[in-house]
C-alpha cells in the first residue's frame, strides 16, 4: 500500500508540473474578498448564542445573531454585525459534532475596509468537537490538503485559516478558543477561472475534463478519501469555462480523509 501511496504522489507532481506549464497566468485577482491574498492565520472574535445554536435543530434556515470583533485593514479592531446559519450534511447533526459548521452572512455597510469587503457570507470549516482536542487537529489537517491542491492546481479553493474565540452571549457556556477555517465561495471560484458552476446531477466521469478529474482522483487515492462522487454532485463542485469544452472538477471536504 506505501508504494502505491509513493507512485501516487510521483503521478500527482507530474501532473502538477503540466499544470505549471500550462498555468493559468491569465486568471485574475481572486473576486469577492481580501481575505484570502494572506497566508497569515487570522485571529478573531465570534459572539453569538451558543445556546440557541445548540438547541436550533438541523434546519438552514434558522438565524441566530452575531458579531465578530476582528482588526481592519487599517490595524484597528473593529466589530461587525452579522448572523449565523447551520450548513452541511452530515456534521451539523447534533449525534456528530458539538460545534456544526457555519455560514456567516454580512451586510453590506459594516465590512468596509475589513478582511471580510465584498463578501455577502463565507463558509467556515469549525472544529466539530468542543471537548477533544484532537479536532483542533483535523482542522488544521484538512485545511492542508486545501493548501496542497492549491499548489497542484490552480483549479482549487482557497482556504484562510482562523484562530476563533467564541464568546456565548447566552452566559451559560464559557469562552473557548478554536482552529477553524474559511473556504472560498464556489461562484468567486468560477468567477476566477472566467466559468460558471453547473449544477448536473448523474454525470458519468467520461463527461468532466479528463485531466482535472484524474489530477483529482489521485489525489483523493493519496489522502485516502472516498467521500465524493461526480455523478452525485457530492463533494465536487463542476466549473464550466467554455460552452464547447467539458466541465471542470473541483473537490472540496476532506474531512473524511
């Protein structure tokens, strides 16, 4: 199995090297924020009611209001009204994590001259369990395999990284301090790769663009993840460039990995 995983990644760097070859020296400056042009691990403050977080069930639709106290562009710390939603599948149950992870929602007028302009909401990728520091862990280990297949491939999300304070405004939990990480929005993806997302479910690998899907399909072999699947739209977000070309793969969620 070692030297399976070894001619993986030989095959993963070949790959690579085309790419480089073949770079996207045309696309443009990443749309949408500022927040991902700095590889720093940016420090903030989230203060929302964990109590209802906790008892708010599965749904998306719920909102439970926030701020986040972080420095701006300026060097001065600000604060910034937002509020929270729930997302994903299998890790906002409950049963599975403590802590789900979230998406947090601006408005429009209180992220000027933040990390967070031009944003409307950002995914973050939260730490799951409040009582096992090992999950610190897995953040930061899934937050690599993203930073990885962004030097493999220009076709690839970017990820910032985020030490969270989380402040309980319901007073019955104390404050903790977490990794977590903000995942690029797909449409500001697209946008970079001058594509749009596609939507298409029961699509047969033989479909997608043969590179982008072997590049990924190694490296999903390498980091030993078999949550995805092209033909369930599950994990892979498609990008269409061209109307004549075939679509784009993109993985995302390693956390199965």
């Amino acid at each position: 199995m070692q030297f399976f995983k070894v001619v993986g990644w030989c095959l993963i760097i070949l790959f690579a090297k085309f790419s480089m070859m073949f770079s996207q020296n045309t696309l443009p400056r990443d749309s949408g924020t500022i927040l991902f042009e700095s590889e720093k691990c940016i420090e903030l403050t989230l203060s929302l009611d964990l109590d209802s977080l906790y008892r708010g069930g599965f749904s998306e639709q719920n909102h439970y209001q926030g701020n986040i106290r972080c420095m701006n562009n300026d060097s001065n710390f600000c604060t910034i009204p937002v509020y929270f939603t729930k997302r994903g599948h299998f890790r906002k149950s409950f049963n599975v994590c403590d802590f789900p992870p979230l998406q947090v929602h601006f408005h429009a007028k209180s992220i000027a001259g933040t990390p967070f302009e031009a944003l409307r909401k950002i995914k973050i990728v939260t730490h799951c369990q409040n009582n096992d520091s090992n999950f610190n862990q897995y953040v930061i280990q899934e937050y690599l395999f993203y930073k990885v297949y962004n030097i493999i491939t220009d076709h690839s999300f970017k990820v910032r990284l985020a030490k969270i304070k989380y402040v309980d405004l319901s007073g019955n939990y104390e404050d903790m301090e977490k990794y977590a990480f903000f995942l690029k929005n797909p449409e500001h993806l697209a946008q970079r790769l001058h594509g749009v997302i596609l939507d298409i479910h029961d699509l047969y690998p033989q479909a997608v663009d043969p590179y982008y899907y072997s590049l990924m399909s190694l490296f999903e072999y390498v980091i030993a993840n078999q949550d995805w699947s092209v033909e369930l739209l599950h994990n892979v977000e498609l990008v269409g460039i061209y109307p004549s070309l075939a679509p784009v793969t993109v993985p995302f969620d390693f956390d199965i990995s």
